[in-house]
C-alpha cells in the first residue's frame, strides 16, 4: 500500500501529510495470498478490505512479517503480481490486516474504475423509487 510521510515545510514551520501515490477504494474482492513461512510454502484465500493500484489491505490467518515477499492473485481474473508486508495488524478473532504493496504499480489488477480523487462516496447517485407517469391527456 502506499506509505504516508509526514513532511515539513521550514519556512512556515507546519507539517502535514504527503497526498498518497494512488486513491483507495473499499471493496471485498477474494483473493489469494501465497508465500513463504519457516521453509514451507503456503496459500490463504481470502477478501480485500481496501484496494489500490499499489496493493491491499486484506484479512490474513497465517503469521506473516514486515517486509516479507509474498504473491497475490486475483481470483476473478487469475492474475498474479509480486508483493511485499508493508504492515501488519493485531490478531483479531484469528485473523490480521495486512497490507501489501505490488512490487510495480499495477491500477489495471483489481479490473475496477478507480473513481476521481474529488469522489464523495456520500455524494453517489442511489437508484430511487420508479417515478409515477401521468397519463397524456388526448383532446
């Protein structure tokens, strides 16, 4: 996933957050998660939390480390790309956040519109009641 810095500006004394290299969206795509733990290859399926062109937030049961490579699939499409552990969460109910970030920037991998970065996800259009017709009235 991409990494917020924090940055100063000396000559105003602020500091405030870098923009993000690409805009998340939250959505449950299933996915599979492969790499290595002690020696052994494994494989977890499992559902994005978020998703961006530079990775995922996703739910994981196997232990995994910062920095740790790992591959992920696209179970839609059975694409797959090359990843890294750029965060790891705390275990809840047997299950952790992990974050990952595609060695490449890859907005084509998840096969989703990523909406405009001025997008309010409050502001979408929602399909309404159907409105009444009124009949034409013939002379």
């Amino acid at each position: 996933m991409s990494k917020v810095s924090e940055s100063t500006n000396e000559s105003e004394g602020r500091s405030y957050a870098a923009p993000r290299r690409s805009q998340r969206v939250r959505i449950s795509m299933s996915v599979l998660v492969c790499g290595t733990e002690g020696g052994k290859a494994f494989e977890e399926k499992s559902k994005t939390i978020t998703v961006s062109a530079n990775g995922c937030l996703v739910l994981l049961a196997k232990s995994v480390t910062r920095g740790q490579p790992l591959k992920i699939v696209n179970a839609q499409t059975q694409e797959e790309l090359s990843c890294k552990v750029t965060f790891h969460g705390e275990m809840r109910e047997g299950k952790s956040e992990v974050a990952v970030e595609f060695a490449e920037t890859a907005p084509k991998f998840w096969r989703i519109a990523f909406p405009p970065v001025d997008w309010d996800p409050n502001e979408r259009k929602r399909a309404g009641a159907p409105a009444e017709k009124t009949p034409l009235r013939r002379p």
